[in-house]
C-alpha cells in the first residue's frame, strides 16, 4: 500500500508537469509570449470608392491586422459620404474610413448620431488653381474666386484663401461662410459653385477651390495651383479619420486596426501612389 508522503509527492509532481505543459502552450518557447494572436475576429469597414491605390493600401493594412493582432478585415464600398455613416450608425459595418473631422461632427448633429474619431488617418491639402495666374501676388484687385458650396468644403476654402493672406476670419470655431470674413483687403469676389461645378468655371473665374475628388478628373495639377492648403490648425478639421460608434471606440480589436493602419509602410504607399495629394497626420504636431 502506497503511503501518503509518497502519494503527496507524486500528486506534486504530476501537478508541476501539467503546470509546465500549459505554460509551454501558453506562452511558446522559453516561457516568450506566443507570437501569434489565438483569435481572428472579423472587423468590417466601410469606404468610399474601389480605386487601385486604395485596394492596394488597405490589402496591406489587412495583412498587417491578421499578422499582428489576429484580425481579418474586410473592406465594404459605398458609393457616397452618407452611406458608411448611416450602416455604422444601424451596425451594418463596425468602423468607416471615409470622412474629415469636420464631416464626422456635422453628420453626427444632423442624424442625430454618436459617431466619433479612434485615429487619424490623412489629409488630402485642397488646392487654389488658376488658368490666368501663377502665384498669389499676380490675382488683381476685385478679383473672382469661386469656391464650393457645401457647408464642410466652404469653410475649409476660406480657411484656405485665409492662410494665402487673402482675408481674415472670425475667431470662433464654426464652420465658416462668407458672412464671416472680417477683412477683405484686395476686395475680392467670392463666389459659391456647387463641388462639381468648381472645376468647370476655372476659365470664367480668376482663381477657384476645388475638391481633389473634381480636380483630378479635371486635369488639375500642379500647373494651376498658386496655393495648397498648410498643415495646421486651421486644416485639422479636414484630418481624415477612422470612425466608430461612440460606445465601442474602446474596443481593443478597432484600436488594433488603427495600429495596423497607422504604419511607416502605409506612408510609403501614400507617396507611392499619391505623392504630395495625400499626408499622414496621425503623428503631427499642429502649430
């Protein structure tokens, strides 16, 4: 019959193998952490649009988030900006990657939503083009320019025209409109063009502010522009963003992917495909 001190001593020793054998599984080799994640939970992102460019980069941050942090992203495309936001407000899609700050704040107000930023992503600076002139100092007393309409792209077209050193602004932080220029030195001409008109009227006007969405197409490049939006403050509501339901901008998984996003390589896939149209902001420091 066995005795109970050599019992106890084979229940320890039976009891410290399953202890190493769990913590080899648990942690790999040497007791090191394992280096791949244990679970691959799918996150859905919205977008707009399907270009090669952004196919490709995405591709890239998708590779990233598995690798990484065991998470598969799969990427869905709307046609326009109201789409992603309203399938994240009713949890269609999990997070979006399709709107400025500026946008997120005016749609969540108006629709009555909680929409809200867990990581910058680019700005896409808006440019002055003109087929008259090629600087800023040549625009004439009373001269024409015609900016876009919208709420959102107006005010960021007169932040624009106010960094040139062409007005000056009220100092509150609402989105602007032309009621809100307080100093007009050269006595210029603003006229508002809907998004997709702005690039259309460049003969008729003696500068305009288009959306790169309409410039490209347009043809316009660095041949016409006489100003490009700065980096700044005043810009920072034109910072793209990755976006999710208020309640889970916490969540561990959606602040991985924002990781897996904001990387070197996706940097180098902006200047690759973009060159200077496209800018990181997520580690800038405004002035």
């Amino acid at each position: 019959m066995m005795s109970k001190k050599t019992r106890n001593i084979i229940i320890g020793v039976i009891a410290a193998v399953v202890l190493v054998i769990a913590g080899w599984f648990s942690f790999g080799p040497a007791g090191s952490p394992a280096s791949k994640p244990h679970h691959d939970r799918v996150v859905t992102i919205g977008v707009v649009g399907d270009s090669k460019p952004e196919h490709v980069i995405w591709q890239h941050i998708a590779q990233t988030a598995k690798k990484k942090y065991g998470i598969i992203i799969k990427t869905k495309a709307f046609t326009d900006y109201n789409q992603p936001n309203k399938a994240l407000k009713n949890g269609e899609i999990d997070l979006n990657a399709i709107q400025t700050t500026t946008f997120m704040h005016t749609w969540s107000k108006e629709n009555h939503a909680n929409i809200v930023s867990i990581g910058k992503t680019y700005i896409a600076p808006i440019r002055l083009y003109s087929n008259k002139y090629h600087k800023i100092s040549q625009l004439p007393q009373g001269a024409t320019i015609a900016i876009p309409n919208d709420a959102a792209t107006e005010s960021r077209a007169l932040y624009v025209l106010k960094n040139a050193g062409l007005i000056d602004l009220t100092k509150d932080k609402k989105l602007k409109t032309i009621a809100d220029i307080t100093k007009n030195p050269h006595n210029l001409k603003i006229k508002e063009v809907s998004d997709e008109q702005c690039a259309r009227v460049i003969n008729s006007v003696d500068a305009v502010i288009v959306n790169n969405d309409f410039a490209v197409p347009a043809g316009l490049g660095k041949k016409q522009t006489i100003f490009i939006e700065p980096i700044n403050k005043d810009s920072a509501g034109a910072f793209n963003n990755i976006c999710a339901n208020k309640k889970d901008a916490k969540d561990p998984d959606y602040l991985n992917v924002v990781k897996a996003y904001q990387t070197e390589e996706t940097k180098k896939l902006y200047r690759k495909y973009y060159s200077d149209m496209q800018k990181a902001v997520w580690d800038i420091t405004l002035k």
